[in-house]
C-alpha cells in the first residue's frame, strides 16, 4: 500500500531520530573511552539508515510528488531539537556505563558527521530516481 505524505515523514522520522540517538550514543562512547556498546550503536545506526531509512524512501507514495521536499522538512525540524538528543543519549551513556557525569561532549563536528551519514543515506534511496 503506498504511503501518502504524512505517512512517509512519519517513517523517515523516525528512521532518522533512531539512528540520531543511537549516533550520538555510540560517539559520547568512544569521546569518553567507554567502548562496549559502540560496535553495537554504530550496527544500529546503519541498519536505521542504509535499510530502513533507505527502504523508506523506495517505498511507493500517493498523492503528493516531491519526497526530497518532505524529506528536506523532516530533517530540518530535527536539526532544531539537536540540544535533546545529545541531552537524551548523555543521559543514556551515564546509565549504561555507570558514570556520574560526561566528561567529553558532543560538539557541531559530531553533529556535522551525523547529517552527512543521513545525506549519504539519502542519496542511496534515491539512486536511479528522477531529482
């Protein structure tokens, strides 16, 4: 069944803030020399993208045309809530590795690599379809 255009922002969405929170875990990981879990993350993070994500875009669409478009918005309202998702996967760090505090943060360079990895995401769903 093809998806109209709020359905297809709903599942890109929430591709992309699995792989967000998961990226952003997986990077405080290795900033903080806490390991274990990044392979894990980092699994997570290209089964969200270069599958689903991708597996989201090729899927058939109804009554509307332009997926870059709503794809575009989705990622652009994500960008905005950057604070609560490097605040949502310190808090999760902290827990699973029993720590009392963050040492080494999140900086824009992390971010920068998250939205490149979405990009390349991206431009994997689209290949082969008209721009």
């Amino acid at each position: 069944m093809a998806w109209d255009r709020e359905t297809f922002k709903d599942r890109v969405e929430e591709h992309v803030i699995g792989a967000y929170l998961e990226f952003y875990k997986a990077t405080l990981g290795r900033k903080n020399g806490k390991t274990k879990w990044v392979d894990h993350w980092m699994t997570e993070v290209r089964g969200l993208l270069d599958r689903n994500l991708v597996g989201a875009i090729r899927h058939d669409i109804r009554g509307f045309k332009d997926k870059r478009k709503a794809l575009a918005e989705v990622v652009a309202r994500l960008k905005m809530k950057d604070e609560g998702f490097r605040r949502s996967a310190e808090r999760v760090v902290i827990r699973d590795y029993g720590l009392k505090k963050i040492k080494v943060e999140i900086d824009d360079t992390d971010t920068a690599a998250f939205w490149k990895r979405v990009e390349d995401a991206v431009e994997i769903g689209f290949a082969g379809e008209e721009p």
